[in-house]
C-alpha cells in the first residue's frame, strides 16, 4: 500500500468507511485506465457520503472522475489530472417500483441486467439493449454516455424513457430534476442535459424511467443483400410502410463473422429485423417483409426465433465489447447521421479502412441513423495509430458533410492524440458557459466529453 | 371566459414610462411599421392566453424573419426592455403574458414549413407553424407530428416546444421534447445559436432537451427541426361508458395491467360529459357517471387483439356499453367532443379555471374523490376532461367571473388539487407549464438546491431575466429577476 500523504486522503477514511476506499487504483489499469492513476478510489454507500465527498474534493481542489462498474473506462476522451474517482456500484438498488404506473425508481449503480431481471418478473422491460450490459454496465454509466440499442426504432433512447433523476453536483449539492410521473414539464429538463453527459455536469444518483410491457411474440427476418445501396432501398420501404419492425439493423459480413453469426455472414450486408407484438400481428409482418422488398435486391430470406434470435441480438447489443476484445488497436466512431446517409458512411468507412489496410466491421442502426463501425489492423502486430487516426477523419468528414457527425468512441490514447480538432457547433459556447456555472472549477471529468468541455 | 387574478399580481410592476413614440418608430424603423403593434385598444389583444393573468405589453411586434427577431431583441436590450416570445396565446399558464409589460414578439408571420424531408422523417419549421396545418402538409404522404394538443388547430409550434406541450395521443409516442431533434435559437443578448439536428445523438450537451419546456425563459426559439411518424395502418376507438367513476379510474389500471398501451386513453366525467354532448352532440351519454375513450392503433392484427382485450377490461369492472366507433365520420365526432370540452364548459359555466395535475395513474379514483371533497369544500362545481391514462389531470374549476369571493375560492381550491397531487408522487403540470400561473407552488415539488440549480441554468441564458420575467420561479426567488426589477425602476 502506498503512503497516504494528505490528511483529506485520511478523511475519505472517515466520509465512507475503510472498505470502501482503495488508495491503490493499479486495478484501473485492467478496465482500460489511461493516463496517470488517480490518488483513491472511493465506493460511497449513500447520497449523503457522495455530497460529502464532492465537498471535500472541493476543498481539497481535486479533480474527480465519476464511475460505475468500469465497463466504459476508456470510452471517450482522456481524462486530465484525475485525483479521484468515485464508483457508484454501492449506490444500488431498486428504490421504487409500481408495475402498474410502469414507472421504476432505482439507484445510478444498479446494474442494468439486474433490474431488467427485476422488471421481468412483472413481465414488464426497460428496453435498454446497450453494449456492456452483460459485462455490468450501470444505469448511471448509460446515462452518462448515452448508450443506446437496436430497439431505439421503436422505444427511443435513454433521453424517451427518463422521467426525473437525483444528482449531486461539483460542489456536492444535492438536487434533482423531473419526478416519478410520467408526464411532467415543472422546472427545467435537467435530466435531458445529464444524460450524454459524461459526468462532466453532475453525478446522477438515482433516477426514474418509464417502463413497458413485455412484447407477448417476437420474431427475427434476416435479409441478405449484395450491396449496400439495395439493403437501404429495402429499409426505405420498410421504413415507409406500416410494417415497421422494433429494430431495423444493418450488418456486414465482417460484423456477422465477429459476432459469430453465420446466418448473416452469406451475404455482404444482411438486414435483420426484429418484430415484436401479438402472435398473429408477428406472423404477418414476418411473411409480408420479404415480400415487401423482393424487387430490392435481396438474396436471401430467413426466420429467426426463440434461442437463435436472443442470441443474434445479444451478439449485435455486444459486438463493441467483442470488438475491443479482438484487438488491443479496436477503434469504435460512432456516426450520427439522418436516414439517407447511412448507406454512404458504412461504404465509406469499408473504403476509408481498406485503403489504409484495416478491418472494419459495421452495425448500423437502419431506422435511427446511428451507425458502429469497428476498425481494427489487418495484421495482428501492427501499430497504424496514423492510419486508424485518418481513417476516423474520413468517417467524421462524412458525417459532418451530410449534416450528421461522427464521434471517435473508442480508441488507443495515441490515436486520441492525432484526431483532428473536432468541429464545434455555434451553440459549443453555450454549452461551455453551462459547464461553467454548474462546475466553475472544473472539478468533473475534465477533457473527458468531446470538445473538451 | 377569463378572470382577473388579485389585483397586486396584475398592474405593472415599477416598469417605468410606456413605450413613447420615439422609441416606437425606432422599433417601427427595425422591422417596418405595419409590424408593430402599440396602440392600448391593440395591445389589449395581447395581454391574456388562455389562463386567468392578464398584463398589458409595451409594444407586439411582428418580424418576419430571425434578423429581425435578432434585431428586435438587440434594440430591447439596448434600451432595457422585457421581451417575450407568444404564439397563438392558447397557453394555458400565462407564459406569454407580458408580467412586467415590456415587448411581445408574436410569430405570426412566420408560419412557414420550410423543410418536408420525408426520406429523413424530419421537418423543419419556423415557430408560428399551426401544429395541425404540420400533419395536415405530410399526411397524404403518410406521416403526422404526433404531438397533439387539445388546441392543435390553432396553438403553434413554437408555443409547443416552449410549453413541451402533450395531447391525447402522446400516451403511446411521448410529448414535444421527444418529436423535436433541433432549434434555432435567439438568445436575449442577441446571439443566435443553432442546437441539435437532423440526426439523433448530438455530441455534447443536449441543449434541446434543456430549452424545450423552458417556458421561453432560455431563449426566443425561431426555428425547429421535428420528427415526423408514419401514420398506422390502423385505427380503434372505443367508448366505454360506466356508472361509476371508480369502475372506470380502475378499467385504466386493468388496461395497464393487461400490458396494453392505448395510443390515448381519456376519461370524462358526468359534469363534463353535459358540457360536451350540449356542445358537440356527439353521442356522449349525459347520464354516466364517467366515460373512457380509448384509442388503440397500429396493424390490424395487434388493434383486432388489443380491442377485445380492452372490451373485456371494460366489462370487468362493469362498463354498461362498450361502443367500437364503426366509421372515421363517427370515430372524429367523438374526438371532435373531446378536443372541445374547455370551450364546450362555455355552456354551463361563465368562467373555467384549468389544473394540470399528475397523479401516477393508479391513484385516480382517490384522487377524483378528493377532487369532489374540494369542490364540496368551496362550494363550486368541478368538471373533469383528462389524460387517465398517464394520469394527467385536468379538473375544471366552473366559476361566474364577475363573483370576486367566489374567484378566491377557486384560487384555493386549485391549489389544493395541486397540493394533493404532489403529496400522491405527482407533479403540479403535465402540459401546461408552470408559467405565472403556478410559479409560486414550485417549492411544493422543488428544494432551494433544485431552483438554485434552474436558476443558475437561466442565468447561462438570460443572465439578466430580462427574457420572459416572472415565469416558473417562485416570485419569492426570483434568480436574477429581483435585479431587473431595480433596472427597471432606473429606465430612462
């Protein structure tokens, strides 16, 4: 155990406990922690202790990273000076919950898998599938990063289902925004500005969400396409006719062979769209689909249900882990662009990545417009950090043509220091001001969110 | 229809001289004369919305376009002046009520759709854009905006995103924060910022979130980019009549328990149901105690299930009539009674006095008998038109306007429905905003940390309130605007 040098080190001691301080944070390194190692770890146990620390922290001007289970250490920006960081994994727990007024009160270090296990017993769901939830992701870490899933199409992200969350901000005020109602507009949407976050605002503490029932039938109609351009005619259909499923997502071959899903590594790029409704509704839209696009160019047509189904869309909610997992050089850039576009980012991504003799392997989001693409090195032991470096910029400059953008999610901290200078919007000033007044002294994750806020 | 609340909240407040005419033509010479607005027989138009306050403006101007928002905005600063923005003045909170006087900026000449992007299910509008003439431009191409208001055919746009305005059929969809993706802002130093767009997951803070259901106190918006849905393939309204309120507040929980969620699911109540059927005349029995209508949509398959389910939640708790509308004519007469039940309280009431209360949606019966303790209580009548099914409430408090004793009871009564509303779990608005009208009740649901926090946020903004005065804060704390107070007195 290391020295501890200051008497504010001491005092965490006395703010959470002894077994709740770790004054050796080598552990961080395992979860992907760059830079240097902050001073302590700290797990408070309340509300009241997170104040309590944010106040001395305070004091003792440290700067501080907010955690939950680590799943996302590295995602994002690097973090500059950190002193502290503060896990929320004992702040965990459902606080309330009313399966008939479909609302769910429950502390920021509950894991996700743990309260949709909770919801499903009431045959109700929080229809998160964020990456990392098999590896202990928290509800407070898909906030902070506004992590989203295939069914976004149809049940919206993170932003649509929080109705009120608790925080504690820089200076270790305690405050909340929204409530435990599903429909409320007093006060100001603090929680809208929380989530995506990064921490860098405030440290959520709890929150409430809408849930929603259990779908009583679900089915899974895979759909092989030569190119790209055919697989996004056949999503404009889709997309234009009634028939639209809960999640529509576009895979590549290289994504399919990732995830181990041989039934959509056949083709080039593979549509898999889930339905979800009453058995009979299922069963129309799954013999209407393929009907429906069979003048799109599609190859192949195949019905996925029970096991093989919840395995497929297990594999494409954590194919950014599994990514990570093949290469130690993985790079994640997330694009965010309108409909249209999407086609163009997965071809210029493969493009981008086989010009500069890199794997890519592409998810996309078909009906939303988010789109993964995973970059790794041809060879296992090459180091490319310039060309992953320009590889990202060509993704992001196409994104930023088409009025979308793309954001570098995952990478090496040395291909984090050649990205270009990201291009701000003309409201970045706002929201520098808005860091300002909640954390002058930028105590919170600095350099952490992009733009460096 | 609408009443004078006490007379100290109701004449302007240490606002100096009026608008003289040098600085009317100053105004007149920005933005053309036939835009501004300042004789008094003129500016009484614009003094009320659709709540009980009332407040006379300086000036209403009318730009045509964000520089002369921006131009408008940069004169009031310089001569210290209060702006605020207002749509069609439908709100229901008195958030376009100038408090203070000071100058309205109204939208209505800019009403354009500027952008139909059907490939990328957007839209792109400027703020005077009637809500209903937007689904009504897409919906031969199939898609609508789905936030629906009860007064879509003339409420706007903008006053939705400021308000983060509901409706009926948000049940299923969300309400206006989750169809709107970006806005051009004008902020009150004159600075324009763009927030968002098209596509979902900005990077960095999502200031769209944080300034749609601001209540315009954030920044005047001028421009918003919105989401547009595809129409269903299908759709089923139900009416279930039932003899007592209880059977029907528990039908809703039955429908919920079921794991149905109805794309709007409405309950009336006797008194209204009078109101409405002398109205309308669409078929709404005046003997029940309550009525729910609901709405289910989607494919044909899942209605057709969906339907029978809630048929047999209805009879559960002993509906005496479940009617299926059999044609759109019938469906939109229904609908058509719902949408004008305030205006239809005109036929049994001088005045009305809405709340907006949240209740979790298990708690209506209570709450509805609670609601008649209070009317009992104060000796007034009380209608009640709402949301069940997210457990909006919308009590309609029946008062003379010219009675002032009688008016201070109302006063009470509606916040002692709120009051009660809040100590249930819920909230004292759902869609209306909190505006002037609620401002003071904030600290029923808010600790001094939380409007620290807003206040703060507003000072990012509006660092000297001067941007829509007195609104959502308690007038006791007033973060920032006590400041402009003294401005004020010292205008010269």
């Amino acid at each position: 155990m290391r020295v501890i040098q200051s008497a504010g080190l001491r005092e965490l001691y006395d703010i959470a406990g002894s077994e709740h301080v770790i004054y050796d944070a080598e552990f961080l390194r395992q979860h992907g922690w760059e830079g240097e190692l902050p001073k302590a770890c700290v797990t408070p146990s309340t509300e009241e202790q997170l104040c309590e620390i944010m106040r001395l922290a305070q004091a003792e001007k440290w700067k501080v990273a907010p955690a939950g289970n680590f799943t996302k250490v590295r995602l994002g920006g690097v973090t500059e000076g950190i002193d502290l960081v503060i896990s929320l994994r004992c702040l965990n727990g459902i606080i309330e919950y009313q399966p008939a007024d479909l609302t769910v009160t429950v502390e920021a270090g509950t894991r996700l898998s743990a309260l949709n296990a909770a919801l499903a017993k009431e045959r109700q769901m929080l229809p998160l599938d964020v990456p990392f939830t098999a590896t202990g992701a928290t509800i407070g870490g898909v906030m902070a990063t506004n992590s989203s899933g295939p069914r976004r199409l149809s049940y919206g992200s993170v932003r649509d289902m929080a109705i009120g969350a608790r925080f504690v901000t820089a200076d270790g005020t305690l405050a909340k925004s929204g409530g435990k109602v599903v429909k409320n507009v007093a006060g100001y949407d603090i929680v809208k500005l929380l989530i995506g976050s990064y921490g860098t605002l405030g440290i959520v503490t709890s929150a409430t969400f809408k849930v929603f029932p259990l779908p009583p039938a679900t089915a899974t109609v895979v759909m092989g396409f030569a190119t790209v351009v055919d697989a996004m005619k056949a999503r404009d259909r889709i997309l234009n006719s009634p028939l639209i499923p809960q999640s529509l997502d576009l895979v590549d071959a290289a994504a399919a062979e990732l995830m181990g899903q041989g039934i959509a590594t056949e083709s080039a790029y593979s549509l898999l769209a889930a339905v979800a409704g009453p058995p009979l509704m299922v069963e129309r839209v799954c013999r209407e689909l393929p009907e429906l696009v069979r003048f799109d160019g599609v190859r192949s047509v195949s019905e996925l249900n029970g096991e093989a189904e919840r395995t497929l869309w297990n594999a494409v909610q954590e194919i950014t882990p599994l990514a990570l997992e093949r290469s130690r050089q993985t790079t994640v850039v997330k694009g965010s662009v309108v409909l249209s576009n999407v086609g163009n980012i997965v071809a210029r991504a493969r493009d981008a990545a086989a010009q500069h003799e890199l794997q890519v392997a592409t998810v996309a989001r078909a009906g939303s417009g988010t789109v993964y693409c995973h970059i790794w090195p041809a060879r296992d032991g090459d180091a490319p950090a310039e060309r992953i470096a320009n590889t990202c910029e060509i993704i992001v400059r196409e994104a930023e043509q088409h009025g979308g953008w793309a954001t570098i999610e995952w990478t090496t901290a040395e291909v984090k220091s050649r990205l270009p200078q990201w291009n701000v919007g003309d409201d970045f000033a706002v929201m520098q001001r808005v860091k300002h007044e909640l954390d002058p002294e930028g105590v919170l994750n600095p350099g952490r969110l992009f733009g460096k806020i | 229809m609408r009443a004078r609340r006490g007379q100290s909240q109701l004449h302007k407040v240490e606002s100096g001289d009026d608008l003289d005419s040098r600085r009317v033509s100053e105004l007149k010479n920005i933005i053309g004369s036939q835009a501004v607005l300042h004789a008094p027989e003129d500016l009484m138009l614009y003094e009320y919305d659709g709540s009980v306050d009332r407040a006379l403006p300086d000036a209403v101007v009318f730009p045509s376009t964000t520089e002369e928002v921006v131009s408008t905005v940069c004169w009031a600063r310089e001569k210290n002046f209060a702006i605020l923005a207002r749509g069609a003045g439908t709100g229901l909170s008195g958030g376009s009520v100038p408090v203070n006087g000071g100058v309205v900026i109204g939208f209505s000449r800019m009403k354009k759709i500027v952008e139909i992007d059907l490939a990328n299910q957007r839209a792109v509008v400027q703020p005077g854009v009637v809500n209903l003439d937007l689904s009504l431009a897409v919906a031969k191409s199939g898609y609508y905006y789905v936030p629906d208001p009860s007064s879509q055919k003339a409420c706007t746009i903008g006053g939705n995103v400021a308000e983060n305005s509901g409706g009926p059929h948000t049940l299923a969809y969300g309400v206006t924060t989750n169809h709107v993706l970006g806005l051009e802002v004008v902020l009150p130093d004159g600075e324009v910022i763009h927030t968002g767009g098209k596509p979902l997951d900005c990077p960095g803070y999502d200031l769209t979130g944080l300034i749609v259901g601001s209540e315009g106190t954030l920044g005047i918006v001028t421009q918003a980019i919105v989401k547009l849905t595809r129409l269903p393939e299908a759709v089923q309204t139900i009416l279930a009549i039932f003899n007592s309120v209880d059977d029907a507040a528990d039908t809703v929980a039955e429908i919920t328990a079921r794991a149905i969620t109805p794309a709007a699911l409405e309950m009336m109540d006797q008194l209204a149901l009078q109101a409405v059927e002398a109205a309308t005349h669409a078929g709404y029995p005046c003997d029940a105690a309550a009525v729910l209508l609901i709405e289910v949509e989607g494919l044909r398959e899942a209605i057709e299930v969906q339907t029978e389910e809630i048929r047999d939640a209805c009879k559960h708790h002993a509906a005496r009539e479940v009617r299926v509308a059999q044609s759109e004519v019938e469906r939109q007469l229904l609908w058509a009674g719902r949408k004008n039940a305030f205006g239809a309280m005109g036929r049994i009431a001088k005045s009305f006095y809405v709340q907006d209360g949240v209740i979790p949606r298990t708690r209506i019966s209570e709450t509805l008998r609670f609601i008649g303790q209070v009317g009992e209580k104060y000796d007034l009548r009380i209608a009640n038109v709402f949301h069940a099914g997210d457990g909006n409430l919308h009590p309609l408090i029946l008062f003379d306007i010219r009675d002032h004793e009688q008016y201070r009871r109302v006063l009470q009564a509606g916040a002692e429905i709120l009051a009660y509303c809040v100590s249930i779990g819920g909230s004292i608005t759902g869609e209306h905003g909190v505006g002037m009208e609620k401002s003071d009740l904030m600290p029923l649901l808010f600790t001094e940390n939380d409007l620290t926090i807003m206040g703060k946020l507003k000072s990012v903004f509006n660092r000297d309130g001067r941007l829509n005065p007195s609104k959502i804060f308690p007038t006791s704390k007033g973060c920032g605007e006590i400041q402009v107070g003294k401005q004020w007195a010292a205008r010269t």
